[in-house]
C-alpha cells in the first residue's frame, strides 16, 4: 500500500514567483517569508515523497464564472502553467500520477461526491508556485501531482464540513491505494486577505493564529464557520484556507495524529497574510 508521510501548506502569491525570478529572497521585504522554508526543505530531503496530492483553487483560468465545479480532480498525464502575466520565466510542465488520479476519483465517486474529472487542466499560480517554494533547486520538483481543485471564487462556496470530508476520503483513497510510492498532501492559498471592495486589505491576525493551532491540535475547528462566517474572519480570499482543511482531513484517517514539522507566518506579502506549515503523519 501507499505511504501517506504527511502535508505541506503554504500561501500562494504571483509576487512570489516574480521574486524568485529576481531572486530576491534574502531582501528585506522578501525574507522573513522564504526563511519559513529551509527546514522544511531539509524534511523533504529525508522524507522524499514521489507524489503530491495538491488541494489548490483555481482563480478563473481553467475554470471561468460560466462554468464552476465545486471540486475538480486532474486525470491527466502533465499539467502546464498557464498563469496570469508578469514577464517572469515559464516554468516547465508538472508531471501528473493519472494512476492515482483515478484511484482518488474511483474513491471519491464511490463515497457519493459529485466531481468534475479533468483528463486536461491548465494550472495558475496555486499549484505551481507552492511546488517552486518548497523544491527551489530544481527546475521542476522532482514529483508526480494529483491537483484537486476547490472552488473558493463564485458563491456558494462548498461548507468548510464538505471540504474536510472531501479531504478525509482523499486520505482514505490514498492509504487504499495498492502501489509503493510515498505520497504528501499539499494545500496552497490563504491566510487571511481580502483583494477587492471596502475591506481590500483586510488581515485577521488573531483569526489566522488560532486556524494555524487548530491544524495541529483540533483539525476539525474551522468546520463550525460557514462560508460566510469564513469571508466574515478571513476575508473574501481567505476562505482559500478551506485547502489547509481538506489537506490536514487528509491526515487524520487511522487517528494517529501529526507531528508538526515546522511552521511560519509573515505579514503581509503583497496582501496576504502568509503561513506555511509541515505536518507529519505520526503511523
Ligand atoms: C494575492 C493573493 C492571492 O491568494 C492570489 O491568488 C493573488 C494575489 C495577493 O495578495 O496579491
Ligand atoms: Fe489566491
């Protein structure tokens, strides 16, 4: 059977992936932000996963208003980055696991959620930034990606209780997945932001704190919020924090618990209030 090793959780910001073009990361806006990553570099290194499970939102690029899935999973053998702008370097395709895409949507189907299965997806900056952050010395991280997609643009959005039931069946899925590859969980987007309208600029420190804590100690507490109780603490973007949820749900099958690897959280990045959390499966 498959190996679960654990999650990873960062934000997403297109002005990342200008810095790192630049190469900016030890300026002194830049890096209170890129010194979260090292260590967790250095358990990447030891735990060495072949395939990333990405919980990720797309933000109107392969999914537009006309058309929104709720929850979309890739089945598709590479996934090219089609983001938005900035003059910075194309990053190269990331190689998709069609095997475990479709051993995750058998799951899923079969545990009665109604998914979009996409055998081609374009992806935007939430699933290939995060894979630039935490392998920086490739050119390409060096993993096979199952992205799944969770609407966080056009209300209603799915309940922060579905998000984390989507994520525990993924994890379900995973551990009954017949194959010796070592698999991580990976969530991007969030904290706290709000990009548009009166509150553009919003940041909820306190919020974001007790989200981060109750991803070690008490996964199920942002399941009490509703999506609009979720817009109301964290903001209209910060909802994008439903993928840490699904992610950390993920982990929870067996009961073992996690071991927290490491942990950081900056304000602000353009934005954003950022967080970036490693978690190990304790089994
Ligand atoms: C910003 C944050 C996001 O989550 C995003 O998708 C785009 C931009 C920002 O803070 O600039
Ligand atoms: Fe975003």
């Amino acid at each position: 059977m498959a190996t679960l090793l654990g999650g990873l959780a960062t934000s997403h910001i297109p002005a990342i992936g200008n810095a790192i073009a630049k190469g900016w990361q030890q300026e002194p806006y830049w890096k209170p932000f890129f010194d979260g990553f090292p260590p967790i570099h250095r358990w990447l290194e030891q735990v060495r996963p072949e395939v990333v499970v990405v919980f990720y939102n797309d933000h109107g690029l392969n999914f537009f208003l006309d058309k929104m899935p709720t929850f979309a999973v890739g089945a598709a053998a590479e996934y090219r980055n089609a983001d938005e702008g900035w003059g910075i370097p194309t990053l190269p395709p990331l190689a998709g696991c069609p095997e475990l895409s479709w051993q995750i949507i058998r799951h899923l189907v079969a545990s009665e959620f109604d998914i979009v299965t996409c055998q081609e997806m374009l992806v935007d900056h939430a699933c290939s930034l995060p894979l630039k952050l935490f392998w920086p010395t490739h050119e390409v991280a060096p993993v096979q990606i199952v992205p799944i997609d969770i609407n966080t643009v056009q209300f209603p959005l799915p309940t922060a209780r579905r998000v984390y039931q989507l994520g525990r069946a993924v994890g379900e899925a995973i551990a009954a997945w017949e194959s010796d590859k070592r698999v991580l969980v990976m969530a991007t987007g969030g904290l706290s932001h709000q990009l548009e309208g009166e509150r553009a600029g919003f940041i909820n420190k306190a919020f974001d704190q007790q989200f981060l804590e109750s991803m070690v100690s008490n996964p199920e507490w942002a399941t009490q919020f509703s999506d609009l109780e979720l817009v109301e603490r964290a903001g209209t973007q910060g909802v994008e924090l439903l993928m840490w949820l699904a992610m950390r749900a993920a982990l929870t099958r067996g009961g073992a618990g996690v071991r927290k690897v490491h942990g950081n959280y900056h304000i602000p990045i353009s934005n954003t209030a950022t967080g970036v959390l490693a978690l190990e499966c304790l089994a």
